[in-house]
C-alpha cells in the first residue's frame, strides 16, 4: 500500500483497539527498520527495541500501566528504549526517540496496521525492565502497542495554522 508522507501524517491514528489476528515478525522488523531510519545527533542511533507477541508477558507489562486494556488486546508490542551507553546529549537523544516512534507510527500506519505511543507506563519504567530482563543501562522511552485495527473510525483535528505560528519574521513583503 503506497502513501505519499503528507496523506500517511494526516491519516494516521492512534490506534488502540485490535483484532485477534497475530502480528508478523517481519513486519514488526519493518516498523523498526523504519524506525531506525530516523536522524539522532552525530548518527548515535541510540535507539534499541524488544518486541512482544507473548500474552504472559505482554499481561505483565498491563499490570504496569492504566491502559492496561490496550496492552492485553495489543497481539504485539514493541518497547522503545534508549541505550545510555549510546547516549552524547539527553535532549538531542530523546528527540531521537520521538522521531524514531514517529517513524514507527506512519510504518504501522503504511503497513495496514494500527498502532498506538503509550507514554503512561514510564512511570514504572524500573519494572517493565524487570519483565523484560534489562539492565538500567535502556532508558524506556514508549511501549508501542500494534495490531490489525478492529475499526478506523477514528477523528482528530488540529489547530489552525494561525493559532500555531507566533512570529514570520523576513521574507518578501507585497
């Protein structure tokens, strides 16, 4: 399925309600690879994933968070990590990050699938890495949750433009 970038942005949703069908590994390996393809300062690609597709664990990792009904019915996850070792500048990383999971989001997106960027479990970050057997070294930065979308009748709207923009300073005056 071919999107042009602006139609994939503006289409996309967050998706947080699936169907039972499984996800592929390879096409969890595509998201990442998209993933990857984001800029990080100097090229760091600090960024490291573990993907879920396990109940047990992915029962686990609900038990850290509110949205715990999205995580149970998510057929996959993907945990969005930063490697501290590969880290040079917190804030640049972390946009990194942002840009990576947003890399992530359209691929679902492109891919058929539906996906979500939970934030809400950082609060337990500690414990997630304990069901997943991670050192301190991987600062968790998202868990996204993905699957066949149940229904894509999602709405969203946006800001006008002139609600956004403070300032346009130069350019050529009429």
């Amino acid at each position: 399925m071919e999107q042009h970038i602006q139609q994939a942005i503006k289409e996309r949703r967050s998706i947080r309600e699936f169907t039972e069908e499984p996800v592929e590994p390879e096409l969890l390996h595509q998201i990442i690879t998209a993933g990857i393809w984001a800029p990080s300062g100097l090229n760091n690609q600090p960024w490291r994933f573990v993907t879920i597709r396990d109940k047990d664990i992915s029962a686990r990792l609900a038990s850290l968070t509110h949205y715990a009904h999205i995580v149970e019915a998510a057929p996959a996850l993907i945990a969005v990590y930063l490697d501290k070792e590969k880290m040079y500048d917190s804030v640049k990383d972390h946009q990194a990050a942002g840009a990576c999971i947003q890399n992530m989001l359209l691929a679902a997106h492109e891919l058929g699938l539906g996906a979500v960027w939970l934030g809400q479990i950082l609060k337990n970050k500690q414990q997630v890495n304990e069901v997943l057997q991670l050192s301190e070294q991987y600062d968790l930065m998202a868990v996204v949750a993905l699957g066949y979308p149940l229904h894509r009748t999602q709405q969203s709207r946006r800001l006008a433009l002139e609600d956004v923009i403070l300032h346009e300073l130069g350019g050529i005056t009429p």
